[in-house]
C-alpha cells in the first residue's frame, strides 16, 4: 500500500482535533492540545484536543440527558440494531483509513488490515444482532393466597464511562460501543492519549448514522485528567476500563462514590506450554506469534513459554531462529511483519526489561538490543526476543513488560505444566501445544485463566467471551455474558386474582 500526503486519511491532515459532546465536535474548555506521534518515524502527525474535568462534566450531563430525556430510550431493538448496521458498513467503507490511522498512530502494520476488517466488522454485526435478542422471563412463582404473574424486565444500566487503550483502539473502541448501543445505554468514551485518531473517526462515522445527540460522545486527554474525572463522575452508572492493574484499581476506588457498576480487563503474564508431543511445525510460529503479534503489545501474550524438558533446547533453536526471520519495520510497509513499539516512553520500558533479563541471569538467544539502523534509528524499534534458561522467581518471568520478549522455563510432566502455568497472579489468556487430548483436557480444566486455546493461539470470535482471572479483572468482552454488565434486572409482580 501507498501511502502519500495525497491520499492520507483527512483527520491526520485536517488540523487540530475536537471533542464529540451532545452532538456537537468542539474544542477542549482549557483551549489545550497535545501531540501524537509516529512510532515510526517518531514525527508528530496530529494535535488533539486535550479534555479535562470540565469537558468530562460536560459529555457527562450530555450523556445523561439523552438516557433520561432524549429520544433514545423511545428507540425500538430494531431501531438500535439499525444504527449499529449502518455503522459496520461505514466502518466496511472507509476501513483502508482506519488501517492507515492506526499504522501511523501506533504502529500496528497495515499488513493486519484484512484479519483486523473481518474481526471488527463481525463484532459490530453481532452486536447488531443483539439488540434484538435481549429479553427477560417470565418465572413461576410459589406465593400464596393469591394468583401472581411474575416475570424480569432487563433495561440499560444508563450512562457507561468507557476507557480504551492504545494496544487496539479499534477493537477495543467497538467492544464498548457495541453493547451500548444494543441495549439502549449511552456513554463517554476516554480513548488512550497514545491513539486517539481512530476512535475520533469512528465517531464521525457514527454521527452520520442517525443516532440522537449526545448517545455517544468523546472526550479526548489523560488519565490523570478526563480519565480519572471520568471514573469518578456521579452522573455515571458503569465504568468499562481495559488497561493496566495499577489504573484499574485506582478506577475501582474512584467508583466508590456512587457504587458504579466497574468491569475491568487488566493486565497478563499468560503462559503457553508445548508438550514433547506437539506438532513443531505448528506449536514453533504459534508460540511465536502468540508474544511477538502486535510488537507484544496484547495483554494475554504468551510471554511465559513453558516447554517439556525433553524438546527445551530443540524448540529453542527453532523458536530464536522463527524469531529472526520476522520483518521489523515502519508499520506502513507491506513487508513488515513487526512494527514499532507505541511510544518512546514503551520502548524506555521494554529496554530496561532486557537490561534486567541479563541482570538476572537469562541467556538471550535472539533480539535483545533496540534496533537504530538506517531508517529505523528514530522509530522505537525492538526486535522480536527470546529469552531462554528463566527462573520462576525473575522479574521477566512475573511481570507484564507488553514488548515482543518472551521467556523460556522448562518443565517435567502434566502436573507441573499445570502449576508452572498458574504461578501467577493473572489469569487473562492460556496456551496449550499438544497432540494428546487428555492432556489439552486436563490443562483446559486446571488453568485458571479466562481463555485457554489448544493448538492455537489468539482465537477471538465475537460469541466468545473474552477475559480475565484474579488480577487480570472481571467482567467479559464478546458473548452473550458481557450483556449482563451493561444491564439491570427488574422483577415485575402482577396481582391477578
């Protein structure tokens, strides 16, 4: 794909951003922007506007009017699913602009952008299909003296603060948006500061679907700012926040106040065990790209590679050897295969986790150093790491570095595949690689995780929910389960006789 100044997308030519309240794109209350930038290139390509807590007040009270008095709540599950349709198709239309927005903004390469048009359309689809299929019952009862019909109503929680990050703003975006628009809710949607052009051209796009003002509204800025307002605003009824632990309990205090509704999909340090038995020729590029997808840059990465001792240094040698024939490059290269890390501020952090791996006494068997060749010495580019000969108790064996660098550990028998897997205090994705189906079995029923994938890696389907255990947080993404958060249950008694 060819990208010149002819054909990029508007939003990154078109000047500085603005916010979406009650309908309406405009500028932040304090008058401030700050940059975005390349990852790589390392050039600023746009401002935005930098929201704060005046500006959340706002999108907060427009919010709310459109649940409490606005047209919205007269619309019909048909009429709900309508908007969400017209969405996937602008989204269908407009989407080689999203793939060039996110490939600028933070680094994901275009070549993604065929996996990433079928994944995000079948979600805004499903979601569509939704808002026509949510319903209560009717219960029998056991009360005496009299005749009693009773049955549930479901009905939108309210107003839904969401907080998306930078690693996919799109999905993330729309696994939010989704399940407000289907069951009637509104929302305020705070994107990451890291990659805010996406979501600011979603909502263009969904202003031109018919959608009342104020349903959906945007306020761009910082988590200390319009995100921290945002997790404490009375006016709010839920909060929906992917991201990092230390936000995520710091969201669940602010929430205090009001007893919101809070889910959180957090952080991980998810284990992928290889079995002696397992196909190499499919366990080797799975395990691979199960950490080094995305520059590593996915919460549930398998960065905790658990390989049976019999195969350890055979699986080494052809996993260090996969890694260094994968393309590191400017994210707008159809070549490239691994692009850069988001910020210069993620790459500070992935290269002091390769400093401490060496510290601590692990063996680099491929990367390890940032790249600083010709054309990639102002991009923040890693490349992709294999780390062999891990101790349980190292820092890179126990905390979420969101880098492409993974740690090897070896392991004797299905019992301690099973507890290797779950010393941890996450419990986000999983990863098994064998040809026995007793122990993929075993291994689906012990780990305690929210997604255990057998012979693959990353699977994501919109039916299928999708997140964490323990510290990886609460609540679901996709399937029916994640309804059940952005709904309140009424029971409804009817004296007939």
């Amino acid at each position: 794909m060819s990208i010149t100044a002819q054909n990029l997308p508007a939003i990154l030519t078109s000047g500085p951003t603005q916010l979406l309240i009650g309908g309406k794109w405009v500028d932040a209350s304090s008058g401030k922007t700050f940059a975005t930038v390349n990852p790589s290139t390392g050039e600023t390509i746009a401002q935005i506007a930098e929201g704060d807590r005046e500006d959340i007040d706002r999108a907060v009270a427009a919010a709310r009017h459109a649940f409490d008095e606005g047209p919205w709540r007269k619309f019909k599950p048909y009429d709900r699913q309508e908007i969400i349709l017209r969405l996937a198709d602008l989204v269908d239309r407009h989407f080689e602009e999203f793939a060039v927005i996110d490939a600028m903004e933070m680094g994901e390469p275009i070549t993604r952008r065929t996996n990433a048009r079928r994944r995000i359309l079948s979600l805004l689809r499903y979601y569509a299909g939704m808002a026509t299929a949510i319903h209560g019952e009717t219960v029998e009862n056991s009360m005496p003296g009299g005749d009693f019909t009773t049955f549930t109503r479901k009905e939108p929680v309210g107003v839904v603060g969401a907080i998306v990050p930078w690693n996919g703003p799109m999905v993330s975006w729309i696994w939010k948006l989704g399940p407000v628009l289907a069951t009637g809710c509104t929302a305020v949607y705070k994107p990451s500061e890291e990659a805010s052009l996406s979501a600011i051209r979603l909502a263009e796009l969904l202003c031109e679907t018919g959608i009342p003002d104020g349903v959906v509204n945007i306020v761009t800025g910082f988590g200390h700012g319009a995100g921290a307002a945002l997790a404490a605003h009375p006016g709010v009824d839920k909060i929906a926040f992917t991201g990092s632990v230390e936000t995520g309990q710091k969201i669940l205090m602010a929430s205090a106040g009001n007893l919101k509704r809070v889910t959180l999909e957090l952080g991980g340090k998810s284990p992928d065990i290889v079995f002696a038995d397992a196909d190499m020729d499919l366990a080797v590029p799975g395990a691979a790209m199960a950490c080094f997808g995305n520059t590593g840059q996915v919460c549930s990465a398998g960065t905790r590679l658990l390989i049976e001792d019999t195969i350890y240094d055979e699986f080494n040698e052809r996993l260090a050897a996969y890694a260094k024939t994968l393309k590191v490059g400017s994210a707008l290269e159809t070549e490239t295969q691994i692009g850069p890390l988001v910020s210069q501020k993620q790459l500070a952090r992935v290269s002091s986790y390769l400093d401490l791996g060496r510290a601590e006494g692990a063996k680099v068997i491929s990367g390890g150093e940032r790249l600083t060749d010709a054309g990639r010495d102002r991009g923040y580019f890693v490349p992709p790491t294999v780390f062999r000969d891990v101790e349980p108790d190292m820092r890179i064996a126990r905390e979420e570095i969101f880098g492409p660098v993974v740690g090897t550990m070896p392991f004797s028998g299905l019992e301690e595949a099973a507890r290797r897997g779950n010393d941890t205090h996450f419990g986000l994705g999983s990863g098994v690689w064998t040809r026995d189906v007793s122990k993929a079995h075993y291994l689906a029923n012990n780990i305690r995780a929210g997604s255990v994938w057998i012979n693959c890696y990353q699977m994501m389907d919109p039916a299928m929910p999708f997140g964490g255990y323990k510290m990886s947080g609460y609540g679901r993404e996709s399937g029916i389960a994640q309804f059940d958060d952005y709904l309140n249950v009424k029971a409804v008694w009817i004296r007939t006789a």
